[in-house]
C-alpha cells in the first residue's frame, strides 16, 4: 500500500487557506475572461479534473497546473518575485549569522 502524503491530507492551515484563496482567484479569473474549464484545460494541456481541482485549492494539485493557469491569463507576471533570494529576509539574516557577523552588531542604541 502506497504511503500517503500527510500534507495532501491534513495541510497546516495557512496553506490550506491560501491554496482555497488562490483556486478563488484563478477562478474568478477564468469567468471574468468568459471561459469554460475545458477551453482552459485544453489551452494549458490538462485535464478538466486539474483545473477543476485547482479552483477548489486541493493540496494535491501539481504547482505546473496553478502556474499554468496564471500564465493562460496573464498573471504570471504578478509572482516573477515570490521566491525571490534577495526577499528572503530572514534567510539573508540567517546566512549574515553563520558568516561570522554577530547580531549584536545589527542592533544599535537609539530608543
């Protein structure tokens, strides 16, 4: 018996709500532009089922479908930034520390 993905089945709920947010949007956009699920599936190469699922916000849903469909309206442009290196602040912070640079140097006297 194949193992389960607990992520699949029990999300934390940040991301289960942002994944429902997310299918929200997308399927807002899809009716805005006067489409129907199929004419959407066929133009980024995938099932009803996925499109369907990703309007829903189902965890199992690949990323290439929801990536997809922002591109099939012309929103991927709206997240060029979202794994951006240089806006992970707290990774840049982390890696200053394990360089050698104390924290204390970053914190200054002005109250």
């Amino acid at each position: 018996m194949p193992q389960t993905n607990k992520l699949f089945q029990t999300p934390p709920y940040a991301v289960e709500d942002s994944l429902r947010r997310i299918g929200l949007n997308l399927r807002i956009a899809r009716k805005r532009r006067k489409l129907t699920i199929a004419q959407v599936a066929e133009k980024i190469g995938a099932g009803v089922r996925a499109i369907s699922d990703a309007e829903k916000g189902k965890p199992s849903t690949a990323i290439s479908v929801y990536i997809a469909l922002l591109w099939a309206y012309d929103l991927l442009c709206d997240i060029k930034d979202v794994a951006s290196p240089l806006k992970d602040v707290e990774g840049l912070h982390l890696a200053e520390l394990k360089a050698g640079h104390s924290l204390r140097t970053a914190i200054d006297n002005d109250f």
